[in-house]
C-alpha cells in the first residue's frame, strides 16, 4: 500500500500555518522512528515513564486536554486507556504533518477519536482557556522561543489548569550519544554538539516560572540494560542524531556505513568487559499550576 492511500482513510489534520517540513529535522518527518526508539527503551525496574509522569497529575475523566508536540501519541493514548478520558477531549497537535499522521494511524489501530492540529506551540489556535490540562513533553527544547512557547500554553489553559513538561535532565552522559560522537571523531564527521539543553530538568524550572505561579519539579531515575551489541545497536539506529546524519548529502555513503558499526564494536568491547551494558536514565517532569497569562 502506497503513502496516499493509506492517508485517505485518516481524518483530516486541521493546518494553522506550522513551519514548513523544511524547517523540522528530517527525523520528525515521520514517527516510526521516534516510536520504535520509545517501545525499545526498557525500564531496568520495569517501571514506564509516561505512566509515572501522569500519575504526577490531577486527572479527571471529563477533562479536555491538550498534547502539544504530541508526537506519535506516546503520552496520548494513556490518558485514554488508563485514565478512562474521553478520546474525543485529547487534542494531539504537533508541527509535523508526518508526525501527525503517524499519530493518527495509531490512534485508528487503538480506536480512538481525538482532535488532531498542526500547528506550532508557538502559535496555537485555541482560544484563551480551552483546556483544562496541557502537557510538553520532550518538545519545549525546539522551540525557537521557549519563553513565548510557555506563555502559549498557559494562555490555552483555564485558571485552574496544569501544564505537564517533561525533558531530559543535563547532568547524565548516555552512552549511545558518547559512541555516537566517538565514531564520528573517528570517522572525521563535522558535527556542532551544544554543552547543555536550552530547556531540561536544570534550567526548565526557572523558565516556566515567567508564565505560571507553582511549579513542582519531579526526577525519574533508572536505567537501561543492554546484553548484546545487536540490541543496542537496534537502539542506537532508532535516534534522532543518527536518523539525521542519514539525512546529510554531503557525508559519504562509506561514512555513514561506518557509523553504526563502529558503534556496534564499542557496545560490544563493553559488554564483553561488563558483561551488560548499563544506560543510565535521568529525565524528569515539571508539574504547573497558576497560570499568569
Ligand atoms: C522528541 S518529540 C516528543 C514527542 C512526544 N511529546 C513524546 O514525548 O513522545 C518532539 C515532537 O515535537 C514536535 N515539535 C517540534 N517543534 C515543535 C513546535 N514548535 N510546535 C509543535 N510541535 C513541535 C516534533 O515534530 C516532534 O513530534
């Protein structure tokens, strides 16, 4: 089956002037990626993040709410499924059409019905109070503004609403991005690698703060295990900053062949010396309440 036939039978994806494809990362052209990276990442104490994250909040059934960067639904469906919402009250809004219909896809397998939006969080078409609940997750580090991207969603939200943010936490190094730039060193890949997030568990607190009165900051640690180079490999295939440097026309086809299996061989040098190879995990929530806007 061909991509526009198996879009004829998705709803219709509502656009308010969302950046061009261009303008994303070619890794968020499409979810499968971003999907299969999420279904891989086990919890060493079985623990699922997206379950922990929304037990910080205060759910009612009747509530309408907002996922904004929504993704390929990850913390959508839960809200459904777990916390008995309405699938009709979930508006799943992401700056991605493929990202959006990868969502929807998803949502038709699960059968639920939410609203789908393409627009970007630093515009969003809703009016003031919309939503009683709003949640960001791993998105509001894109954000050209992230300033202006917060005052967007609390100005979404009823005086009573929350805001969940999620993001990644600075103060952890993860071994599938330290082989990753290891192999690019040695394969004489340019890269630009930021020292820090420009939204994560450090510095997300103080930034959400310019737009709602209380902010709960919450840590979720864990960590990952992996037993053999070929499942860590599978992992490191599904990211964004190896999905990208597919994407780049002027690496050369000898380089990125090289890439995965050199990542491969430094798995496999730690396993054979570890035994496993352990990733710690150290990500997290904010909690907001009272918005200003
Ligand atoms: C890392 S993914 C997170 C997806 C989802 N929230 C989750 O936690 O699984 C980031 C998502 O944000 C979307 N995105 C990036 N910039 C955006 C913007 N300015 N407005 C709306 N969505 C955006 C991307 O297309 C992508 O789907």
């Amino acid at each position: 089956m061909n991509a526009i036939t198996s879009d004829r039978s998705l709803p219709p994806l509502a656009d308010h002037s969302c950046p061009s494809p261009s303008a994303l990362s070619p890794y968020y052209e499409k979810g499968d990626q971003l999907r299969e990276k999420h279904q891989r990442s086990n919890m060493a104490s079985g623990r699922c993040f997206e379950r922990w994250a929304l037990d910080l909040l205060p759910l009612q059934s009747k509530e309408a709410v907002l996922d904004a960067g929504c993704g390929w639904g990850r913390f959508s469906w839960p809200l459904v499924e777990k916390y008995g919402l309405a699938s009709i009250g979930v508006t799943c809004c992401d700056s991605s059409y493929g990202m959006l219909r990868t969502a929807a896809k998803e949502a038709a397998r699960r059968g639920h019905s939410p609203q789908f939006i393409a627009a970007d969080i630093l515009s969003l078409p809703f009016p003031a109070g919309s939503f009683d609940g709003a949640m960001a997750n791993h998105v509001l580090y894109h954000l050209s503004d992230i300033r202006d991207g917060i005052r967007e969603l609390a100005r979404v939200l009823r005086q009573e609403g929350w805001l969940l943010a999620t993001t990644n936490s600075d103060e952890v190094s993860v071994p599938v991005l330290e082989y990753h730039y290891a192999a690019l060193d040695e394969l004489g890949i340019d890269y630009s690698r930021e020292s820090s997030s420009p939204f994560s568990m450090e510095n997300g607190r103080q930034l959400l703060e310019s737009s709602f009165e209380v902010v709960h900051t919450f840590y979720f640690e864990d960590e990952t295990l992996y037993h053999s180079a070929d499942e860590f490999l599978a992992s490191y295939m599904t990211i964004g900053r190896y999905r990208n440097l597919l994407a780049r026309a002027e690496v050369s086809r000898e380089a990125k062949e090289g890439l995965p299996r050199l990542v491969r061989q430094k798995a496999e040098e730690t396993i054979r010396e570890h035994g496993v190879l352990c990733s710690p995990v150290r990500i997290g929530a904010f909690v907001c309440s009272e918005p200003t806007e």
